[in-house]
C-alpha cells in the first residue's frame, strides 16, 4: 500500500467512524468542500495537504 492509499484508507475510516459527511471532513480539514469527492476520483494531495489533513484527525482523535 502506498502513501496515498494509506491517507485515502485513514481518510475514509474517519469519516466513517465519526459519522460525518465527506463535505464537513473537506471543509474542517482541508478547507474544500470537494477534498474527498476528489480524493476518491484519484486526486492527490500535496505533502503539506496531507500532513495538515492528518495532523487535524490526531487532534480530533485526542479531544
């Protein structure tokens, strides 16, 4: 699995954990309301959009 698929898989496993919609993840998390849509259409985000995505799910997962 690569870098990518990782993030997709931690992406979606939180959403569904969580119970949100993909809309309220892209807007709280990467400021696009289109971020997962896209994601799961194959985009790919830079490094620093991923690191920040990822860094906002810990802080979540520790509140």
């Amino acid at each position: 699995m690569t870098d990518l698929e990782r993030f997709r898989d931690t992406v979606e496993k939180f959403i569904a954990a969580n119970g949100i919609s993909p809309t309220r993840f892209g807007k709280e998390f990467a400021g696009d309301p289109l971020f997962v849509f896209e994601l799961r259409k194959g985009r790919e985000p830079r490094s620093d959009t991923r690191a920040r995505v990822l860094a906002g799910i810990t802080a979540e997962r520790a509140a």
